[in-house]
C-alpha cells in the first residue's frame, strides 16, 4: 500500500484484506457503479494515481461544491484501487441515492467508441463489487448492485434509463449500461466470485435499527461518556442508519463483535420494510393529495422513521409511502 494526499493505493488483495479491518457503521444497501468517462485511459499514464484522484477530488470541491470527494473508491486501468471519501460519510454520487449506498468510480470512458477496459481492470471491479457484496450482507441483484444510468437526474427517481439520464457506467461497461445488460453480463460475473455465498437473511443478536439525528456522533468503547472515543472509527454522521445489537442505560451498542456504542438519545428507531408494489410512489406528504417526489420498486429495501395513518416516512426528509405497499420482515 502507498498513501498520498490522504488516498491510499491498494492492489486487489490489499484491498480485501483491508476492506475486512473495517467498521462501518451506516447500514449499507447498495453498491453504486460509474465510470470517469472524463477523464479517460488518455489521462493514465501508469504512474499518475495519486494526481488524477487528487484533480477529481479538487473538481468535486471546486466545481460541484462538494465537501470532498464523491466517491468512496476509484478503480484504475492497471487494476489498482485508490480510496476516495471515508466510507462512514455518504457519497455524492446519484442524487436522492445515496444514504446507504458505496460508490465505485472506474476510471475511463466506457461509452461504445471509448476506451477499451483493461482485463486488469475488469478483474478488479468484478472482485472487489463480490467483496463488498459479502463484506456488506448483499446479494447479487439490480437493487443491491446499480448503475447510474437507471436514475433521473433532476429527481433521483428510478426509471431504469427511461429518461433524463447519464449513460454512466457506460454503454459498453461489460456489455452495456441496461438492467438487462446488468442481469446478463455484469451480476453472473460477481455471484461466480462469491463461489455459493448467500447473504444472511436475519442476525440472531439484531434488536432492530436507528437513525443518527445529531450532526456527528461519537462511537464510545463502553455506554458511558467517560468512556474513549473509538479511534479506528470516524463519528456517525445526520441520517445514517445503524444496526443495534444491544442497549444500556440510553447506550446502543453498535457492533456485533466490537464494544462500540452510541449515546441512544442522538439517534431514532426505524422499522426496516421491503417494498412488495412492482412500482410505488413517493409522495412529499402522507395522503394521496401530496406531490409525487419519486418512486421505489418491488424489493427495495427502505427504512420507516415515522408513520401516519397508514403512510411510512422513509427518511428525515419529507419523503412518503403508502404502508400498505410495504413487508415489514
């Protein structure tokens, strides 16, 4: 491993060892795909890592206004990897889609008549997309695993490429840029790797999930103020979405297998719910006379913080659906 200007370069088995030392605590649902297209294989010259993810980041900051770096990691034509935004943070990268997801960057231009991707690079983005996949309990599907391309770009609403959309990942990222083309050339590819993996469907030691309310929230080793601040963890960020294994005295442990802890009274409960509606709206308020704001398709995963006479709010913002539409597990 190398580090410079606060990335650092990992091969493909660096990076699944480090991916395993890492606690994370944001529930995370989805897996993003995309590509640079600009800059593009021209812009690589073997050597320049560290600057181009330093000039991306300087763009995102500069151009777009964002606090860092959009995207938690870069793949890179000799089949490197190079960390982007820490993971605890959420992503800048499909607008309304970003609470629990990951972000993958691949550097190129994967439109047909662009670059043609290295096998290196190949390799790498099947591998390490299986290992985040089994890192993260996810399976190997269009909900877990999307493309920029399926969301609205004003809206953030899912319209599988209907519309008012950007081509990326590319339109010939392991074959094209479609769910289609996802379910027949990119998925097999990273269900193979994972050899027979299947996610859990439950955890016998879950008591349910939180929302963090507080702007940063510390992770402690022990439910007490005087206790110490994790050191290998950053602070929980507004909205992110935890997993509670146990609660003591206003104290919720976060961690299956570490004595991490939050202080209870910075978070709220939520109900984890799957959608069962091939297609359902969401609407800006809990009755049917409100503004349509989006959409969420039969299998997503969504996370309940209020409810209101039959509608489910499904996140800090005023974003609402129909209760009846939804499997609470």
């Amino acid at each position: 491993m190398e580090s410079r200007h606060g990335f650092t370069k990992m091969t493909l088995a660096e990076f699944g060892t480090w991916l395993g030392q890492q606690r994370v605590g944001r529930t995370i649902l989805h897996i993003q795909q995309h590509h640079t297209w600009n800059p593009s294989y021209a812009h690589f010259d073997g050597r320049n890592h560290f600057e181009r993810q330093q000039a991306m980041r300087n763009h995102h900051i500069g151009a777009n206004g964002w606090a860092d770096i959009g995207q938690h990691f870069t793949t890179f034509p000799d089949g490197t990897i190079l960390t982007g935004r820490p993971l605890e943070r959420v992503p800048a990268c499909i607008y309304g889609q970003n609470s629990n997801a990951i972000c993958l960057e691949h550097f190129g231009n994967f439109d047909r008549g662009g670059d043609n991707m290295t096998p290196q690079q190949r390799d790498t983005i099947v591998k390490m997309t299986a290992m985040l996949c089994k890192r993260f309990n996810l399976p190997v599907n269009v909900y877990s695993i999307v493309y920029h391309h399926w969301f609205d770009l004003s809206s953030g609403v899912r319209n599988n490429g209907g519309r008012n959309t950007k081509s990326c990942p590319g339109t010939n990222f392991f074959g094209g840029n479609s769910v289609y083309d996802a379910t027949k050339h990119f998925l097999p590819l990273v269900q193979r790797e994972l050899d027979g993996y299947q996610p859990a469907t439950s955890s016998p030691n879950l008591k349910g999930y939180a929302v963090v309310t507080a702007s940063r929230l510390n992770i402690r080793d022990a439910p007490t103020t005087t206790a110490l601040v994790v050191a290998d963890r950053e602070p929980l960020l507004t909205g992110s979405i935890l997993r509670v294994y146990d609660e003591q005295n206003g104290w919720s442990r976060i961690s299956n297998s570490q004595s991490h802890w939050v202080a209870t009274r910075f978070t709220q409960p939520v109900k984890y719910a799957i959608v069962k509606a091939d297609v359902l709206r969401v609407r800006s308020g809990p009755q049917n006379t409100y503004a349509m704001v989006g959409t969420v398709g039969k299998g997503e995963e969504l996370f309940v913080v209020e409810d209101n006479n039959g509608w489910s709010k499904i996140s800090l913002e005023d974003r609402w659906v129909n209760s009846g539409f939804l499997n609470f597990p």
